[in-house]
C-alpha cells in the first residue's frame, strides 16, 4: 500500500488523534514516575501500534511535540533495520541523558559521575588531577544587547573552543547557564594552568557573530584547583576550591586565570598527631 504523503488531509487528521492521545497519556503517567530516565529497575515500556506512521514522519512529529522520550519501532518488513533503529535510539536516549542539547558537551550529572571517577582514578595511582571553571564575563550583557539566540552562539563558541584547546582525555561540561567545566586527569597545576591559559586566549581571538550586530568578543575566568597524592579530598571539595578562585579570578578584573591552593597540602590530621606521639612515648619512653 503506497505511503500517505504528510500533506494528506486524512493523515493530518491522524497526526492530531495521536498527538492527543499521547499527551493525554502523558498527563496521566506524570505522577506515576514516568520520567524517562530508566534509572529505576522496575521499567515498563509501553506499545501503541500506530497503522500508517512511518520512520520517515516520525523523527519530525517527535522534534516538533517534544516526544523525544517515545521510542518508535516498526513492526514490519526485515527484523534487521528495525533492530539497527532501535540500537540508535537507545544510544540517542543515553547521549541526551548525559549530554548538555545547546553545546553537546557533558552535562551536571554526567561532570558529577565522572569527577567521582576521576578522584578515585588519581586516589588509587597517586597522580595528580586538576579541575577547571570556567564562567563567562558580563554575559548577562550579550543577552541584553543582542539577545539570547545570540547568547546562545556564544556559549557554543565557548564549548567549541574547549573542545578544540584540550586533550582527547579532558573532559568538558556545561554546568548550567555560562559556568562550564574542565577535569583533566593527570595534570598537575602549572599544566593545567597552561591549558586554561591557552584556551583564554583563543577565545579572546575568537569574533563573536550575531544577526544585526557588529562582531564583537567575550572573555572568561577560570578559577582551578588541583590535588595530588593519596589525600582524602573528595569532588565536593575540589569543586569548592576551583569555585572559589574562580570568584577570586572576577574580583581581580576578569578574564584570568586565578588557582586555589594545593589540596593535598594541608596538615595531618590530629588524630594522626597522637598516634605518632603514643607510638614516639612507648618506643623511646620520651
């Protein structure tokens, strides 16, 4: 039977049946802790057979009605495709889950997972391992002056120019509005500092273009942090670090790199003092 072309009346008339009741079920799963995020052991998915929609109409229907959680499945022809087609989108679903949708770098809860990781990692080896953060300057200004699409193509650019100024290793997240982040496993202070440097610099080069303005540039600050060694310093630490050179870095004028201390520099703890201490009076009597 040849396919409906999408201008057909009886196929828009389809369109809109299906459209309300797929927000109608939507409403009534939104309290059951239908979220789509598959965190949960107990998952249901559920199947509504659809005669007449194709693949083809799909991707467009889900991008225009926010039906990017909804996974569609034909249920005809070769198995093979179709099993080719739900691969992918299971490997689309887990990349949203994890990835920023404006600049395509990692998101929150993917930077929070892999900084754990991360931490551990250099734990265990003794490396050193440093984190970036960086927040652009008077960005509340470009969304005044030339509006928030043009925003937006300011914080791609920035994600644009992390990607390109780091290693294959680093890893790159926005953390919510202008405040992105680098981990850089590996790398002790001046190396990361270096980076950071080199990554301020391409983007004091870099020739901001937006509908209706004149080309203009942006500046960042950053504020790292680094620990080293078997020390017990934990992500929430390391990032309280950074955070706060990074306030340092705008209180000093912006657009520089400002570092916090070493973590693992810090005394022992008092437990540890006496112990030694016990362990000094018993073996020298002293």
């Amino acid at each position: 039977m040849p396919e409906k072309p999408a201008t057909d009346p009886a196929a828009r008339i389809n369109e809109r049946e299906l459209l309300a009741e797929l927000e109608a079920l939507r409403t009534l799963l939104s309290g059951q802790g239908c979220s789509g995020d598959g965190d949960r052991a107990d998952v249901l998915g559920l199947l509504r057979l659809c005669p007449g929609l194709t693949l083809d109409h799909w991707p467009d229907l889900a991008a225009r009605h926010g039906l990017h959680h909804w996974m569609a499945v034909p249920l005809a022809r070769a198995e093979f495709p179709f099993l080719v087609r739900f691969q992918q989108v299971l490997s689309d679903l887990a990349f949203q889950t994890e990835h920023d949708p404006l600049t395509s770098l990692h998101n929150r809860r993917a930077f929070d997972r892999i900084l754990a990781r991360e931490l551990e990692r250099a734990r265990r080896s003794g490396a050193a391992l440093s984190l970036a953060l960086f927040d652009l300057d008077d960005f509340k200004a470009v969304n005044d002056t030339h509006g928030h699409p043009c925003g937006d193509g300011v914080l791609t650019a920035l994600a644009g120019t992390l990607l390109g100024q780091t290693r294959s290793y680093d890893v790159a997240a926005r953390l919510g509005g202008e405040e992105f982040a680098l981990i850089m496993p590996e790398t002790g202070l001046a190396k990361a500092r270096a980076i950071a440097e080199r990554i301020l610099a391409a983007l004091r080069e870099t020739a901001m273009a937006c509908p209706g303005a004149a080309p203009f540039r942006v500046t960042c600050s950053v504020g790292l942090a680094c620990r080293k060694g078997p020390g017990e310093t934990g992500a929430r630490e390391l990032y309280a670090l950074a955070d706060k050179a990074l306030y340092e870095a705008k209180a000093l004028g912006k657009d520089r790199v400002e570092t916090a201390p070493l973590a693992d520099l810090r005394p022992p703890r008092r437990e540890s003092l006496v112990a030694s201490n016990e362990k000094k009076f018993l073996f020298t009597g002293s």
